[in-house]
C-alpha cells in the first residue's frame, strides 16, 4: 500500500508539473508588428491603385491618353505608368522614347505615337472632371494620381525577364539590362533617391515560367539568398516583390519563394511587401490585378510612406498557385475543363472584389474585418497554419490556439478569397516579449549577372564610350544623348 501511494504522489506531481508547463505554454504572450498599426480607419481611405503599366512608348497597345481613359473609367485612383526603359515624366507629357525597343515590339505598339494628354486633359483627368468614354461622370470624381518617374528597369534582358519598376527617380532612362541582375537597378534607384519593387520575379527563376511542373515545391535557395540580399542591402528603397500579377501564370510560385525571403530578411530586420499588378499591356488586362493603398490623403509622398510601410491590400482576380501544404483556395478561378475565367464574371469593374476593410491586433488576437470574401487563410514560415470562414465580414485569430504554438514562428500573414479574387494583407512580425532574432546569414551571390554586368561595364568604358560610332548607335537605338551621360559620369569622380 505505501509503495501503491508513493507511485500515486509521484504521477500527481508530475501531472501537475505537466499541467504547469502546458498552462505556461499556452498562456505565452505575443508582440505582433501590424503594418497597418497606423492606418485611422476612420479618416483614411482606400485608393485603387496600379503600379505597372504599360503605353506604347514601350511595348504597349494603348497611347498614354487612351490607357488614362482606360483608368480613369475603371476608377482606379492613381496610376503609375512603367514602360521599358522609359521614365514616366507625367501624363501630358511625351517620354524619351528607346527606339529600339518600339521596333522590338513593333507587332504591339503598332508604330502608334506616344500621344500625351493635354495640358486640359491631364487637369480633367487629375481633378476629376473629366467624363468616362460613355460620357458620364465616374464614380469617384476626384480625380487620378500620376506617378512621376515611373519606369520597368532591366530593358530588353536575354534569356528571360528579370525585371523590377523603379519610382521617383531619374535612374534608369535608355538602360539597357543584364541578365539576372536586379542589384545594379535596385542600387541605382535607391542612390538616386527612388522606391523599387521586383516585378514577376518566376519569369527569371524558372525558364518554363507557364509549367506547373514545379509548383508547390520550395523554391532553390539561391533566389530566395539572393532576393533577401537585395532587400537588406537597399532597405528603406526596395520596397518589396511582386507576389501575383497578371493571370498569375508567370507568378504562381512567387508567393512560396516570397515566404523563403521573409524568413531570412526579418531576423535582419528587414520586411519586404508583397504586391499585385497587372503589367497591363492592353485594354483586356488593366484589371487583372492592382493595390489598395491605404493613405491620409492622395499625394505622391502618402504613396511613397504607403508603399515602403506595408500599409496596402494586394489583390488579383486570379490564383494558379499552390502551397507547399496545399491549393491557394480561391473559388470562382478557371479549372480545368470549366473554360471560365474571373474575366466572365464582370469584364470591367469586378465590384465585388474581397478586400480588408480593418486589421487590428488584440492581445494575442488578429483581428480581421472585410467584404466579399468567403474563407482567410493564414501562413507563417510558409506553411498554411489555418483555414476559416469568414463570418459576417469577420474572421480572427488567437496565436495561443490549440495546434499553433508549434507552427506560429517570425511572422503570420493571410489573404482573404471570394467569388471574385484574392487579397493578400502584408506579413505581421511575431515574437515574445524580450525575444531577438538571430540574425540570419544571407551570403551575397556571384553569379553570371555579376560577371556579365562586369564586363559589359568594362567594355563599355574601353570600347564604347569613347566612340563616336557608339554614340550615333546610342542616341538613335537607345533615345539618350551619350554626350551628356559621358559627362555625368566624368562628374562621379570630381
């Protein structure tokens, strides 16, 4: 009996050691970073936002007046136009054109002209007087925001894309690309005091870039060290990467390769966005995908603050994606055999497109407000920790909840889906009261754009800038003058 009783007191004492520790460990408190923590909900508003774009000063089909038009009667409120190569110097304004680029794409711009708006029509169009092409007046009838110095950089790269658009800066005008490099343009943005984001980075990481082989699976390890090295080294510049656009066929594996970056970013400090566009080249596709920023006011500085604090919703009206645990659920999307697109549901404004109305953090709570969404996903480290319905225009999340204290690590972010679309809210930093992260080690890359942006630098300075047959190629191919650029760089050394 007595041993019977010490073996009793030995297995209550260990239950109620065990009861401590489970109580402790789901008692365990959080600090959640929200990126939307100074939003005023009540004062702020929601502005339609797209931030790559295409006219036929590039490769487009549209001239910058009909695109506008375009916009305007989609009531988007700003517009960022980014033709290859080609600085936005404001919508009533003609661009310096690279004429080899129009020859290139002669099948899409047609030979059309630029076509700027007036200096009556850009005063419409950015007050809001102008009339849509059905002649009424838009929705909303304050006007769009044009987005100075907008460009897509890395112009004409062999191979395969690797592109990135660049805003608020002189950088970039007549550049011509190399292959896989994204530093030197991130850096020359950054240095002459612009904003970046990498575009549809899966048309550079894979060369099958429409397979869904490889979807679902983790990215190589290269791109995910070499994206994370870009972001940390342009941080406060490079705000983040393109995690869907267009119909999502070139980008359905970014989100999984954007999860890669976050996790060696943050424990540096660094918390790159994730954004949507449509990288619309002509009437059919300006819908595709946009931003919501979330700003006091519409000006180009609350644009600026908007994008590099994560203060945006991404939203895309298709998902061809797959977790690495699962279907990026979206209801609605084309299946196989259905040969019905988000595009059928309604050709022009998609009305009922889910979208966050109001993020708040709760103790350890997520709180979730939003419209025409169905079900809210949540992810952290890549892994679909949860999946709910949305109630009422509601959903939320307690980090303390049965089944996620092993799964919740670094950050959590989610997306909302309906009907018609997916949006993404930006990644909210996780940790513990007095907790630091380690930081990771993200090695620098050296690779062929390296080598080929070395030599193409080194030539250019033995054999090229010092000719004069250069220079007649450079300033009736590529649109820029090489007698100043020559100067400009003679300067850098004074």
């Amino acid at each position: 009996m007595k041993k019977f009783l010490s073996v009793l007191m030995c297995l209550a004492m260990i239950c109620q050691i065990l009861t401590v520790v489970g109580f402790a460990k789901s008692a365990q408190t959080w600090e959640i970073t929200n990126p939307y923590e100074n939003v005023n909900w009540d004062t702020y508003k929601s502005y339609k936002t797209q931030l790559h774009c295409h006219t036929t000063a590039s490769d487009g089909y549209l001239k910058i007046r009909d695109a506008i038009q375009k916009y305007y009667d989609l009531d988007y409120d700003i517009v960022a136009i980014t033709d290859h190569g080609t600085l936005n110097k404001g919508w009533d304004t003609e661009p310096d054109l690279v004429p080899i680029m129009r020859a290139i794409k002669k099948e899409r711009t047609g030979n059309l002209p630029v076509e700027p708006l007036t200096a009556e029509e850009y005063t419409a169009f950015t007050t809001g007087t102008a009339k849509t092409s059905n002649g009424t007046t838009r929705t909303y009838n304050d006007g769009m925001l044009d987005v100075m110095g907008g460009i897509e950089l890395n112009m004409a790269t062999p191979v395969a894309d690797c592109h990135l658009t660049g805003y608020w800066s002189d950088y970039g005008q007549g550049l011509a690309g190399v292959f896989g490099d994204y530093e030197t343009p991130s850096k020359g943005v950054k240095d002459a005091g612009g904003v970046s984001m990498l575009s549809h980075v899966g048309e550079y990481v894979y060369t099958d870039k429409d397979s869904a082989d490889h979807v679902g699976q983790k990215v190589d390890e290269y791109y995910a060290n070499k994206f994370a090295r870009l972001f940390i080294d342009n941080a406060g510049s490079s705000a983040g990467m393109g995690i869907n656009s267009a119909t999502d066929c070139h980008t359905r594996c970014d989100r999984i390769l954007y999860d890669q970056v976050l996790q060696k970013t943050i424990p540096n400090g660094v918390v790159p966005w994730g954004f949507t566009f449509s990288d619309s080249h002509n009437d059919t596709s300006m819908n595709d995908a946009y931003t919501y920023m979330l700003m006091p006011e519409k000006t180009e500085e609350a644009l600026r603050e908007s994008m590099l604090s994560g203060a945006f919703f991404a939203v895309s009206h298709y998902s061809n994606g797959v977790e690495l645990n699962g279907m990026e659920e979206m209801p609605g999307t084309e299946k196989e055999g259905d040969g019905k697109t988000m595009r059928d549901i309604d050709a022009m404004h998609m009305n009922d497109t889910p979208l966050v109305t109001k993020v708040t953090t709760e103790g350890n709570k997520i709180l979730v407000e939003c419209k025409n969404a169905n079900q809210i996903t949540w992810v952290s480290n890549g892994n679909v920790i949860k999946r709910a319905p949305v109630v009422n225009g509601k959903a939320e999340i307690d980090l303390n909840e049965d089944g996620l204290l092993d799964e919740v690590s670094l950050y959590v972010r989610f997306y909302i889906t309906g009907e018609q679309g997916i949006c993404y809210a930006n990644p909210m930093v996780v940790k513990h009261p007095g907790e630091t992260f380690e930081p990771v080690e993200v090695p620098k890359t050296h690779d062929v754009s390296t080598r080929l942006r070395t030599l193409v630098t080194v030539l250019d300075w033995i054999l090229f800038k010092w000719s004069p047959i250069i220079w007649i190629f450079k300033y009736f191919a590529l649109g820029y003058n090489p007698i100043s650029r020559l100067w400009n760089d003679i300067n850098i050394f004074k």
